[in-house]
C-alpha cells in the first residue's frame, strides 16, 4: 500500500492497544474517541496475566511503578467466615484507569483526538476508502478503519449484520474502597487475597488493585452479581426524574432506594466483610450483564475488535486481553507486502471469530451459576456451585485469547 492510514473509533482499551500496535508497525493513525475529557472509570479492577503484560510491551507501554498488585493466594469463604477452598495462582491486579493511563502515555499525542463522535460510516470497498463523518460535519477516509467503540459500537450498528446484544439475567453490583479505611478483620480477610462468595441467585468476589494514579495507595474492589429479572432491571435503570437509561445508568443517577436495598440485603446475606465494603464504598456501581457474539468481524475495510465485536461476561477475566489480542491479530494480518485489505481482514476475522466465541461460552458456564435453572446448563451449575472449581477458573488466562502463537 502506498498509504497506510488507519481510522480507530473509541478510545479505550482495544483502541488503544490498536493505535499503539498499528503506529509500530508503520500506520498512520488517528483515534477518534467522543468524550469531551480524558476516559476515566470507577470502580473497575483489571485482572493482568502474561499474555496482557507481553501485549503491553509490544504496544510499547512503560511503567515507572509497579503495574498492580501482585496476589499468590485465592480463597473462598460462606456467610460465617468458613474456609471453603483455596488454591495458590499468582497474578497481578489494576486499576482500568492506571492501565489506560500507560497505553495512552505510549502513543503521540498528536494521535488521539477528543470530541470526535462519529455519526456516519462507510465502511469502503476494494476500491473505494473507509469514510466517517463526525457530528461536527468532518469527514474522514483512511484505508483501514478500526471499530473499537465497545459494546454499544457504533459501527457494528450501522454496518454490521450482528446478532442483537442479549441480557444475561443478572446485574453486578461494584465497590470501591480504600483499604485503609476497612476494620482491621475486614482488612485481614480482604485485604491480600482474591475472594469469592457465593449463593443461590448470587456470587460476589474481591481483590486489592493499586491506585489509578498512586501506586502507594491500595483499594478493594468488589464485584457483587445478582440475578435480576429484566422487568426489575428496567425499574433499576429508571432515574427519578423516570427516565429510562437503558444502555447503562451513571452511578449519580441511581435511585437511592435501589442503593439502600443493595446494602441492606448485603448485611443481610453475605458475610459482615463484604457488607462492609459495600456500605463503605462512595458510590456503587451498577453494571449490567450481557453477552455479545458477531460470526464476522470485518466488512469492507472495517473490523470489529474488543466489545465491539464479543462481550464475555466478566467472569473470565478477559476482556482486556481479548481486545489486545484482536489488535495484535489485526496488526499482523497486514505483516510483510499485504496490500489487500480485504483479504487481510478476512484472515484477521477466520482466526478471531473463534475465540471470542469461546471466552462468552466459558464465560457463560462460570455464570451459570447465578441463573441455577437456565436449560442447558445444568452440568456447569453443579460444577461451578463447588468453591474449588470456581476459584480455579475464574479470571484465569484463555488459551488463544492474547494471539501470540502465530497461526500458519
């Protein structure tokens, strides 16, 4: 190709990791993300593995300071404080914001642009180049265009034959807390280990993580499910003025009383630990639970990588490193003297498609769980109902998904 332009919608995780990956390797990028300020998130822990902390270093990010906290020991416990099961697995926890901060420290700035919301897509053929046009009224064309824009893509929207996103029927509930401020027993049984919990209809687990912009700084974060009707849920995304916000509600716009049940049942049904945290934690969270698949992931000169293309449920843990992996696949797709993008992409898409199914399958049997009587899952509710199994399985690296075995 005499020009090699690639247009990344969204700047978050994926399309980062895209921006950084493909600027190596020779593009000339542009991130068009629609915030109008630097992303920020709450209360979100990230689980790193060594497949992520290798893309990392591919997509050129540095670290000062330590990336996480580094933990050896995962336990489970019932309602009383009883051991359950524990097993050793080390691993290093984060903070989405920390780790956003370090992709975006790697790329120029020149390259990422704020307020940049795409309205319009063309997503181009063999002979004519991808287009967007921003809400401004600009338009963009580049040979290659990138839909990293996340579960509620855009792209995926206007270009795209995929399948509807599917509510998994149950929420999650997340907290965030200073460890510091904790008693002392909680501390003790929170504070250096990845903890689970778990009954009928729910499942709570959590971690320590650093500070998003201190390392000193360690914070609980905490993960509450609960299997929630979609009735129900449409009250829950309701605010008070009675607006439905049915593609998520901002944590300010939470109608207290639903604030008020959550911490009550919390004292109710979970052990007194996790019932601190979440009565302690300044705001909660509430998120709610999908799965999405696409059987493509390229249409034109576009590609779907990250949520945009499939949403596992958090409970494998890989929703970072499947968008890296997707980034890293999409890069290499274009190795050597490839000048066909199409077929570029259609080798990208052949080789990704199957692993995104199989982390929102696995994701699917570990939530399974949280809804005992869904048909089909009968096997996977037993197995996962033992504390042993859980804690070995969840938020553990998936074979494939980080894409660094060269496939020939």
């Amino acid at each position: 190709m005499s020009s090699k332009r690639a247009l990344i919608v969204g700047g978050s995780m994926g399309g980062l990791f895209a921006a950084n990956l493909l600027h190596r390797a020779g593009w000339e990028v542009t991130v068009l993300e629609k915030a109008a300020s630097p992303l920020t998130s709450r209360g979100t822990g990230i689980v790193t593995n060594d497949g992520l902390r290798k893309l990392l270093e591919m997509a050129g990010a540095r670290y000062a300071h330590e990336l996480g906290y580094a933990l050896d020991e995962r336990i489970a416990f019932d309602r009383e404080g009883k051991l359950l099961a524990s097993c050793k697995l080390p691993q290093i926890l984060t903070a989405w914001s920390r780790l956003l901060r370090i992709l975006l420290d790697a790329l120029p700035p020149e390259r990422y642009r704020l307020q940049s919301n795409v309205v319009t897509i063309d997503p181009g053929s063999a002979n004519e180049l991808a287009r967007v046009t921003l809400a401004s009224g600009e338009s963009l064309e580049a040979e290659l265009l990138v839909a990293a824009d996340g579960v509620r893509s855009i792209i995926r929207k206007q270009v795209f034959d995929a399948p509807p996103i599917e509510y998994a029927g149950y929420v999650a509930w997340r907290a965030l807390v200073d460890r510091g401020t904790l008693s002392p027993e909680t501390q003790a049984l929170l504070g250096n280990a990845f903890a689970f919990s778990q009954a009928p209809g729910e499942q709570i687990l959590g971690y320590p993580i650093l500070g998003a912009d201190d390392a000193e700084r360690v914070l609980i974060n905490v993960v509450w499910y609960r299997k929630t009707s979609a009735t129900q849920l449409n009250d829950m995304l309701t605010d008070i003025q009675g607006q439905l916000h049915a593609d998520g509600i901002a944590p300010h716009l939470i109608r207290s009383e639903f604030i008020q049940q959550a911490r009550s049942d919390a004292s109710i049904l979970l052990h007194p630990a996790w019932a601190e945290v979440l009565a302690s934690s300044p705001e909660l969270i509430l998120q709610v639970i999908v799965d999405s698949t696409t059987t493509s992931m390229h249409k034109g000169r576009a590609a779907l990588i990250g949520d945009a293309a499939f949403v596992a449920r958090p409970h494998v843990g890989q929703g970072v490193t499947k968008a890296a992996g997707d980034a890293l696949a999409l890069t290499q797709a274009f190795d050597g003297t490839e000048d066909d993008v199409l077929a570029a992409l259609a080798r990208f898409s052949a080789l990704r498609v199957p692993v995104g199914q199989f982390a929102v399958d696995q994701a699917r049997r570990l939530g399974a769980v949280i809804q005992p009587y869904q048909a089909g899952f009968t096997s996977w509710v037993e197995h996962y109902a033992q504390p042993d199994n859980l804690i070995r399985d969840t938020a553990v690296e998936l074979e494939g998904v980080a894409h660094l075995v060269r496939a020939h």
